[in-house]
C-alpha cells in the first residue's frame, strides 16, 4: 500500500487517527492537518451531487433534440428543435402548466394568510395547558407521506361512501361531488394540499413571530394600538422576509406536485387537475416518448431557476436591517 | 402527556371575565386547529380495523379493534406487503447513513478549511436543491437503466441520497460553524490533528443538528414517492409504489388501504411526537437561513 492510500484509509475510517501533530510523512500530515484533508473531505459530497445533477441537465439537452424513445427499436434520429415547437402548440402540455399557475396563484394566498393566522392562534395560546400536544398534532400531516394523505382523504370525500358527505347531510348542507366532477376536483384538491401544507408554514410564520420582542407589542398596547395595527404595523413588516421564503418554497413544491394528484385524481375528471408534473409523467413513463418528455423537463427547469431568481431577489430586497 | 407547559404566570393574569373569555377562545382556536389535522388521521386508523362491508356503512360503524385481519393479511408471513415495507425501511435507512456519512465531511470542510472557490461551490450545492425532481426523472431513470441499476433498490438509494445531499451539507455546513473556533483549537493544542478535532470535538458538539438530519433525511426517503414509483417495479417496490395500487381500483378495498396508510404514517407521527424540538427546528433552520 502506498503512503496515498493509507492516509486516505485512515482518514476515511475515522477517529482514533494520528495523536502526533507531527507525523513524520509529508503528505500524511498534509492530509491530517494541512488544507489538502479539506479538498478530501468535500470530495465524496461532490461527486455524487455532480453525478445526479450535471448528468441528467446535459443529458435532457442532448436528447432533447432527437426523437429517441426508451422502449423502441427505431433509430435515434436528431430532430432539431421539433420537441420544442412541438411543446408550445401542445394543448395538453400548455393546459397542464396552466393548472399549475393556478394551483399556484389560488393556493399560495390562502397557504400564506391561514398560515399567517393559525401561527397568531398558536403563539398566543403559546403557554397554555396542552398547547405543545397542540402543536405537535397540528404539525403532524405536513410530516405524512402524501400518497397516503391524498389516499385517504380519496375516502373520506367520496361522494357516495366518504363520511365528509354524511357529516353534510347531518347538517342539512348540500352534497358535493369532491374529486369526482371537473367543477370541484381542482379546488377539492387544493383544499386537501393546504391541509397538509399550511401547517408547515404556520411553523415559519411561527419562529417568525416568537422572535418578534415582546416589547413591541407592549409598547405598542400602551399607545393605543388596536389589534389590526398590530397586524399592519408590526407583524407584516417584519414578517415579509419569512412570508417571502414560505411563498417561494411553496411555489417550488407546487411545481412538483404529483403524489396528491396521483393518489386522487390521477389528473382527471377530464384534464381538470392535470398538472404538469402529471403529464411529464404521462409522457415519459406511460407513452415512453422520452425526449419530448425530456424537453419539457427542461421547460420545467428553466421555470423553477427563474422562479428561484425571484427567490433571491426577494430576499435580497426585504433583508432586515440587523 | 408529560410535557404540558406551565399556565403563564399568575401575575399575569387578569381578573375579569372579559380577559378569561378571550383565553378560553384561543385555547379553543388552538384545540381545534389540532383536531382539524388529526381527525381524519384517526379516522383512517380507525378504518384500518374495518371489513369491507363496514367500510361502505354509513354512518362508519365503530371498528372491533381487535380485529387485526387487514395487517395480518398485508404483513404477516406472505402479505404482499411485507416485502415492500421492510424495502422501505432499508430504504430510508441507507439514505440516511449514506447521506450523513458524505455530508458530515463536507460540511466540515466547507466550514473551517481554505477551499478555492468555496463561494461558487456552496453556491452550486444550494442551487442543486431547487431542481425539482420530476425535470431530473426522466435522465435519472435513463441513467440507471444504463448502469443497470434500474429495478434495483441500490439504484434509489443513489437518488435518494443525491436529493437529500444538499440540504444536509448546506444545513451542517451553518451548525458546524456556529461551534465555536477556540473550542477546536484548544483540542488541537492538546495534540489533535484537525481531522482528529472533527471527529472527537466538532461531531459531538454538534449532535443536535446531526440529528435534525438524520430526522429529515429518513423521512424524505420513507415518504418519496415518484422516483420509487418510476424506478421500482414488483421486487423491488417501496411502500409507497405498493400503497398507490389502492389509487387506481375499480371497487378500492379501503380496508386495506387504511392499514397500508396507517403504517406509512407511522413513522411521520413517532417521530413528531419523539421529536417536534428537532422538527421545528430543522424545518424552520432549512427555510430560514437561506443566506
């Protein structure tokens, strides 16, 4: 063995290693106590991330200029831009992204104020007997496998046998057709996300506001303040940093929303809640026309990179003076 | 429930109804928030103990909870179940180990060696995450199918393990430097060399955050299910590639489901209960200090 591969071993198998600082070889201690056991240390982390991130964006371009298909004994043709012309007068593809918009710009508002408001509850019952038990079961769905949440609540609001309908009619209120109409499938749907989501910003909005000094507000009681100047005045500027954050990271899994549709809808009644995560997966793995799936992955990509340009920018501009 | 927080102080509190009213409305408030997320939660489990034909009554019958058919049938001896959970546990589990064994040194490095260009390399591994996995599904799935890995549980682990990378660097990288220098340079007086103060100081001190890792590493691979569902098939199946069957029936056999589901969330529930301190932690420290 040589000098190289010992020091690596001994650095990768851990602990009880060299007690002597100075440690007779060179490139041992250069490893042990010199900048070169840094670049070793970074390495492994490196390399896997390159593996699963560079390869698949170089890959998804080279092919998404040819007409290959997984399953198929055809030749590989190079097509130019065609699955790029073709994406763009795709109805399918295009209302798909469109579902997705709207998912975004009906259910990230709503995610924003019920989490801003069940955060308000929660502080302020903060103290209380059983809060912490609270809390914990409040944050519980946003922790649940989606599947199984999208399964279940597929039960519970089936119009015929799912119990929500029965609690209706207990109550004289009208039957609802759920996932099963293209009227109410999409907003049954985003319903059933913010229940699991708007948990999980409630807790952002949560820290938020727990590191608010209580001497705002207690200076603020003694001129006078009324409760919505407490909200307007206090909580929304200081709150937008995090209110950005939670939006953009809300808009990111929005984009990426499959197993809530898979497990209720699968994109249906009709193309009602098909959304574009959705159709890539139709494309790929169910027609196998890998490069257009391909090339609308890239669509997809180029939307989430300017999105999280937003991302940055936001934060940038609501940077709290320290 | 040994964990109930004191009232606030006495002094606190204020004589007068008015002021009692208002704090029996939050409580209230509070107490309803808790049912809303847990009601059908319980609902479902309760589902699990059910027959068929008590699934289709409404109103739903209350189950005999000694009655274990659904999980016996699922998971005891040949339930078809069976191979997909103790796959998913594997699963998660490598993930976990895997991840924290490339990210713990990374982090490190990232945190307290000279590395050229070290803005532009967290820069990368911060962006890395932003990438949503269904515009990488298609490649990744090519990918395996190329190394021959396709079907295979390894083949996952390796996604699973690049998706969770760089939120665990980024995360471990701000804990690890927020242990303070002089404690590592005083071991290092002490006769450690730097790696040797990683692994005897730094580690240690820094558990709690480790933990916060682990904690979301294994439930991200429990939980995933897209790539599992693109990348397993029949002998390698997760959890939850085995539960979406119940998605697409013609007459769903919600019994079944409901004893499938229960065991998936679980984990979710063990875990919030054992460690909400770690859990809002990690989820506000990985939404919060995105600079």
């Amino acid at each position: 063995m040589t000098d190289i591969q010992k020091s690596t071993v001994a650095e990768r198998t851990a602990a009880p290693t060299s007690d002597q600082p100075d440690a007779p070889l060179p490139l041992r201690s250069r490893i042990m106590d010199g900048n070169l056991g840094g670049y070793l240390l970074l390495l492994p982390a490196v390399l896997i991330l390159a593996l699963l991130t560079i390869w698949p964006i170089v890959y998804s371009i080279a092919i998404s200029f040819t007409n290959y298909r997984v399953n198929s004994r055809q030749p590989t043709e190079f097509i130019g831009l065609d699955n790029f012309t073709q994406l763009f007068s795709d109805d399918t593809f295009l209302g798909a992204l469109w579902i997705t918009a709207k998912f975004v710009l009906v259910a990230i508002p709503l995610q924003l104020i019920l989490g801003y408001v069940c955060a308000r509850i929660l502080s302020a019952a903060h103290d209380m007997p059983g809060a912490r038990i609270f809390r914990t079961f409040f944050i519980v769905p946003t922790m649940m496998t989606s599947l199984a949440v999208a399964l279940f609540w597929g039960y519970i609001l089936d119009p015929f046998i799912g119990v929500y309908n029965w609690i209706l009619a207990q109550f004289g209120l009208p039957q609802q057709e759920f996932f099963t109409s293209t009227d109410s499938a999409f907003r049954t749907v985003v319903a059933v996300y913010l229940w699991q989501w708007v948990p999980f910003t409630a807790m952002l909005f949560m820290a938020g506001l727990l590191s608010i000094p209580r001497q705002i507000y207690e200076a603020a009681s003694i001129d006078g303040a009324r409760w919505y100047h407490r909200v307007l005045q206090i909580d929304f500027p200081l709150l937008k940093r995090v209110g950005a954050i939670a939006g953009i990271l809300a808009t990111v899994e929005i984009i990426r929303l499959f197993d809530l549709v898979y497990g209720t809808t699968q994109g249906g009644p009709g193309t009602s809640t098909l959304t574009n995560a959705i159709e890539i997966f139709r494309i790929g793995f169910q027609d196998f026309n890998t490069a257009y799936a391909a090339a609308a992955s890239l669509l997809i990509l180029v939307v989430t990179i300017l999105i999280s340009q937003l991302f940055v920018r936001a934060l940038k501009e609501t940077e709290q003076p320290a | 429930m040994t964990a109930i927080s004191e009232p606030a102080p006495a002094e606190r509190r204020p004589r007068f109804g008015r002021q009692h009213l208002k704090w029996a409305g939050i409580w209230l408030l509070a107490l309803l928030l808790a049912l809303m997320s847990a009601a059908p939660i319980v609902f479902i489990m309760l589902t699990s103990f059910k027959t068929f034909i008590q699934t289709q009554l409404l109103p739903p019958p209350w189950p005999d909870l000694t009655n274990l058919d659904n999980y016996t049938t699922l998971f005891a001896g040949e339930g078809e179940a069976r191979g997909p959970l103790v796959r998913s546990l594997i699963v998660a589990t490598a993930t976990m180990l895997i991840t924290l064994t490339a990210a713990i040194p990374a982090a490190y490095s990232l945190a307290r060696y000279r590395i050229a260009r070290k803005k532009d390399i967290q820069f990368w591994i911060i962006s890395t995450r932003m990438m949503p996995l269904i515009a990488a599904i298609v490649p990744l799935s090519s990918m395996l199918l190329a190394l021959h890995l396709n079907n295979t549980v390894q083949g996952l682990i390796i996604v699973y393990v690049g998706i969770n990378l760089s939120f665990a660097v980024w995360l471990l990288t701000i804990f690890f430097q927020s242990v303070p220098q002089q404690v590592e340079e005083a071991a290092q007086l002490d006769g450690h060399s730097r790696l040797g103060t990683m692994f005897k100081v730094t580690i240690p001190i820094a558990r709690p955050s480790i933990i916060v890792v682990a904690i979301f590493t294994w439930i991200f691979a429990w939980n995933e299910f897209l790539a599992a569902l693109v990348l397993t098939t029949g002998e390698s199946q997760t959890l939850p590639v085995f539960l979406s069957r119940y998605a697409s029936q013609t007459l769903t056999a919600y019994e079944q489901m409901a004893a499938v589901a229960t065991v998936q969330i679980i984990p979710a529930l063990i875990i919030t209960f054992a460690a909400q301190r770690y859990i809002v932690r990690g989820l506000s420290m990985g939404a919060l200090s995105a600079d």
